[in-house]
C-alpha cells in the first residue's frame, strides 16, 4: 500500500474510532478489507524467522518428537484448528502436532474466565503434554499473556526448544523463547480484537509451519497428499487419483493396488512404481517412518 493510501487509511481510522456505527457496510467492509491487505506484508518480513521455527519442527518430528501449539482465547483455538487439521490432511497422527488452549476444551466454545492467567494449569499442560524431544510453539497476540510465558518457562526448564508467535515487536514472549516470529500488525479496527487482523496473520503463519514441515517429513510428495486417511467417499477417490497421478496407472489397476495396500496409499505407490510386493513396500514406508520421499530414494537405488 503506497503512502497516500496509508495516509486515507489513518484518515478514516481516526473517524471510525468514535463513529465506526455511522459507515456503510460496504465502508466497513473496505476498511477491512485494506487492512488485511497489509497483514500478508507483515508475514512477509517474518519468514526468516518462520524458516528457523520449520526447521525446529523438522528436528523434532524425525527424532521422534512431536510438535506443540499453546495458547489462550482466539490464539490458542487458531493452535487447535491448525493442529486438527493435520491428521485428515496429511494423514498424521493426532499427537504429532497438537494444540492445547487454555482453560481446555470448554474454552473453544466459549470464553473460560482468567484462563490466560491460570499459570499453574500452564505448568501442567506442559507437564502432560510435553516431552523431551518435542518443540513448543507459544502462540500470544500481546506477547505478555501469563498462560503462554509460563508454558514457554516450563518448557524450557525440560530443554524443550521453543517458539514464540506474537503480533508486537520486543515482547515478553519474543524475549524468552529460541525462535521469535513477531507479526505487528497494528491497531485493530475494533480495538483489541485480536479475531481480526492478528488472527489472521497467526493463521497464515500456522499454515506455514505445519505445511512446510509436514512436506519436509515426507507426508507430501510433489503437491500431492499422499497420506491421505480415505475416510468417506471423497477421500478414497482422491486417494485413487493420487495414486493414477504419480504412477500412471489407470483407474482398475489404482483400485486393485490400492486394495491389496488396504488403504494405505504411499503403499500402493510404491507397489506400483518398483513393482515390489506389499510386505516389501510396507517395511520400506516404516523404515523410513512414513517418509515417502526417502522410501523412493532407497528404492531407486
């Protein structure tokens, strides 16, 4: 966004500030609008930081680890959704990359009292959840919310790697952990609603970590879900265009393959690819623990 254009946003930002209600729908919408404009902007700058984080996660998921999101309010229940979605979309899982909010499950449904501030229910999440090969990703807008310090402290006395998402510079939280990834994204349009631009800029960088990582482990190969859980319907028939994409094999002999792998479509893939009988390529995927990319490479050799 050029500097006349900062400049009308300021202009109308200071207007909205008493009489926000007195705007168009459409005013309210296209002020929205130019300000998520700028939050990708904001990641940008970010991405160093984002890479140190991505490389943490890698470490850890291929000793054996796992990662962890915390959080509390929008934070923590933007830590959850990315978390959740790992399983169906990459076929992980659900302890390899999980989120815990404050307060609980309760809490990502409706807001918990002074669950931010419940420090010692930090030091138990860490404890419960938390392993010595694991990485911690604190996830706090303010960068200041108790919850999320004391999570990062207690990581910290296990040797946990951590990493601190924030949406201001030189926090409390940027101070404490390994990797800081500072988003400052700015005042928001209704003040302190961190659901908004803030939210937004923590979910795209989410999506960076679990998808960078989970492509990096071998749980994608080219663009393609390969780890695909087929659950319903929809899913087996990804999962035989899948398998038809990188094999070309057609639609009858897909199906075949991926029946004798029952189910299990990096099996079928590699079936198909070296012609190798199931027990071979299932041992194959395991050795590499569920690593494609790496049972490919061994294959060819």
């Amino acid at each position: 966004m050029n500097e006349l254009n900062n400049h009308l946003l300021t202009e109308m930002k200071n207007e909205q500030s008493e009489n926000l209600h007195q705007f168009s729908v459409f005013e309210i919408i296209k002020l929205m609008n130019d300000q998520d404009k700028q939050v990708a902007y904001v990641v940008e700058k970010a991405l160093p930081q984002i890479e140190k984080a991505i490389h943490l996660m890698i470490k850890a998921i291929e000793n054996n680890g796992r990662v962890i999101y915390f959080g509390a309010g929008t934070s923590g229940r933007l830590g959850v959704l990315d978390a959740s979605e790992c399983p169906p979309t990459f076929g992980v899982s659900p302890d390899l990359i999980k989120g815990v909010i404050a307060g609980g499950d309760e809490a990502l449904r409706k807001a918990i009292e002074n669950a931010e501030d419940d420090v010692e229910s930090a030091v138990n999440d860490v404890k419960n959840h938390v392993n010595e090969n694991d990485v911690v990703v604190g996830i706090s807008s303010s960068g200041t919310t108790p919850y999320v310090l004391s999570v990062i402290e207690t990581a910290q006395k296990k040797k946990v790697p951590t990493v601190g998402i924030t949406c201001n510079l030189n926090t409390k939280l940027s101070k404490m952990v390994d990797v800081a990834i500072e988003l400052p994204v700015g005042p928001e349009i209704l003040t302190g609603s961190t659901r908004l631009k803030a939210g937004t800029a923590q979910k795209m960088v989410l999506n960076m970590l679990s998808t960078a990582t989970m492509i990096k482990t071998g749980n994608v190969y080219k663009n393609l879900m390969v780890n695909v859980k087929a659950t319903n319907k929809k899913l087996k028939n990804r999962a035989i265009r899948i398998i038809m994409d990188i094999t070309g094999a057609d639609e009858e002999t897909a199906i075949k393959t991926n029946e004798m792998a029952r189910g299990d479509t990096k099996t079928a893939i590699l079936m198909l690819l070296f012609n190798i009988n199931f027990d071979t390529a299932k041992k194959t995927i395991e050795k590499h623990k569920g690593n494609i990319v790496k049972a490919i490479e061994e294959l060819k050799k």
